[in-house]
C-alpha cells in the first residue's frame, strides 16, 4: 500500500466513476482499476460493490476513506513543512583566505539582495582546513583556490585570479632592473602558511621556474603580509584584487616580471554526495556567474 494507491483510492471515493477518476489523475482506466484490486487483496475485502456500471462504497471502502483521507492530509502537511523548512535552513559557507578578502564580502551583499530572507553563515580557513570541513559535513560549500586532493569532493570554476609580485615604492627591489623570474633569486618574501592556497601556488611557480627564494615571514592573512610589504621588509607575491587598493594609493608598486604568469582559479566545491537544496542549488549557479555580476558592480 502506497500513497499512490490512497490518492487513487480517494479520487475514485469522490467520483464515483473509475473513468472520471482516471482523467482526474491523467492515468489510464486499467491503472484505476488495478490500484483498487491491489489495495483490495492487500487488506483482504472488498472495497467497492459493482452494480452494473455504478460502483458503491462497501462499510469497508468508507472505514478505509476516513484512514486514507488523514493519512494523505499529514503527507502533504508534512511535504509542506519540510519543503519551507528547507527554505529557512541556513546555508554555511567557507572561504578561504584570500577569497574571504576579495570576494566573499560581495558574494554575501549579492546574496542577500537576490534573497533577503535566506541566511547564510560564513567562516573563513586556509584551504587545507576547509577540504577538512567539507568532508566531515561541518560546511555545505567552499570557496578554494588551492587544490583539493579527496576525490568525495566536486569542485566548478567560478573566477580567474592573478597573483602579483609587489614591494614598498621605496624599497631596492622596487628600484631593480628586475625583467626576469630569475632577477628574483634569493629575494626576502613574505608567504602564508602552509595549506594556504596561495602558498601552493607561489612555491609551485617558483619551483617551476627553478628559482630560489629567502622566506622571511610565514603568515596566516594577507592583511599581515600586505603590512610588513608596506614596511619595507621584503616582498610578496598576493592576488592583485587584494592589492588593487593598495597600489591605486601609492602604497605598494607592482613589480613586473617577464615570463612569469602566476594566475589561478578560484573554484566552488562541494561533496559529491551532498543533497544540495535549491537554495544551494542558486548560490553556486550565482558563483558560477560571478564575473558578470562583479563586472556590473564595478
């Protein structure tokens, strides 16, 4: 016995007609009245008297009516219920650091202005710690630009970063004839920590290159690194939305390099096996769309 058998079962109660009741349902006829036989030989009595082509309601069919039609009411409150539970739930996001800088503020405002009433929840890890997160179901989605290496985790694209190579205006590395990748060797740099995104990327470039490098400072925000920069205490290399503020008010230079590109992806991931709400649903086709709606705001 299933819901489907009660709705069919009430429809033909309140027809009358297996007929009728088979276009209420847009089903066919032989459907309506196998369902009946089913739920017939399920509990073992007659449901329905034929007489001719009328059908009654034995005193079986009305003691079934009264129970199928409590049964199917709860269902659809329950349908109901989950369904706006769904809506209210809120949605937890993490970040990782250097997105949490330049992206996860805009993505919240936008959020918001598309759906005031859903909450979301943020937090803000190295992207090592956030894989973490995603696997034990303490966060929906992430926003990464490291690699992730489980492969119970989906990621999808959602925005190209570059990364820049930048110094104090007064410093001597500023003032180099810095052309090459290789003008760098042995430069103090700052980096972030290790599962930092983009400590991964800045080592693999370097390694790529064959181009040693003094690590002076490890840090765990960028807002640190972009400070001891500020202070003429080294070099860096940070995602050039980071630093747009920065460079725009003459606080930090951009040191170009020849032959050396240093982009990324920042990705959305998720776990393969999540239930994605519709809630969730929207916010990854908005990430996925980013570029357009930053663009707009800009």
């Amino acid at each position: 016995m299933t819901f489907r058998h009660l709705k069919i079962f009430l429809t033909v109660c309140e027809t009358m007609n297996m007929t009728k009741a088979a276009g209420e349902l847009h089903i066919s006829q032989p459907s309506i009245t196998q369902a009946i036989h089913e739920l017939e030989d399920h509990y073992g009595i007659l449901l329905f008297k034929r007489t001719g082509r009328k059908i009654l309601l034995t005193p079986a069919g009305r003691h079934l009516e009264k129970f199928a039609s409590g049964i199917l009411s709860l269902q659809q409150q329950a349908e109901s219920s989950m369904h706006a539970l769904q809506k209210q739930m809120p949605i937890w996001i993490g970040a990782s650091i250097t997105i949490g800088d330049v992206f996860l503020v805009d993505l919240l405002q936008h959020a918001r202005q598309l759906w005031p009433d859903l909450e979301i929840l943020s937090a803000v890890h190295n992207t090592e710690e956030l894989e973490q997160m995603l696997l034990e179901d303490k966060i929906d989605l992430a926003l990464v630009e490291g690699r992730l290496t489980s492969t119970q985790l989906t990621t999808e694209p959602i925005l190209t970063d570059t990364m820049t190579l930048i110094a104090a205006p007064e410093s001597e590395w500023a003032g180099k004839d810095i052309k090459t990748a290789r003008d760098t060797d042995y430069l103090p740099f700052f980096v972030r920590e290790k599962g930092s995104g983009t400590r991964e990327l800045f080592e693999q470039v370097m390694r790529e290159h064959h181009i040693p490098y003094h690590v002076i400072g490890v840090y765990n925000n960028s807002t640190a690194i972009k400070n001891a920069v500020m202070a003429n205490l080294g070099l860096s290399f940070l995602s050039r939305t980071l630093v747009r503020q920065e460079v725009a008010g003459g606080q930090l230079v951009e040191v170009p390099l020849d032959g050396l590109e240093c982009k990324r992806i920042f990705r959305i991931a998720y776990r393969k096996d999540k239930d994605l709400t519709p809630s969730m649903q929207a916010l990854i086709e908005e990430c996925k769309h980013s570029q357009e709606w930053l663009h707009k705001k800009i």
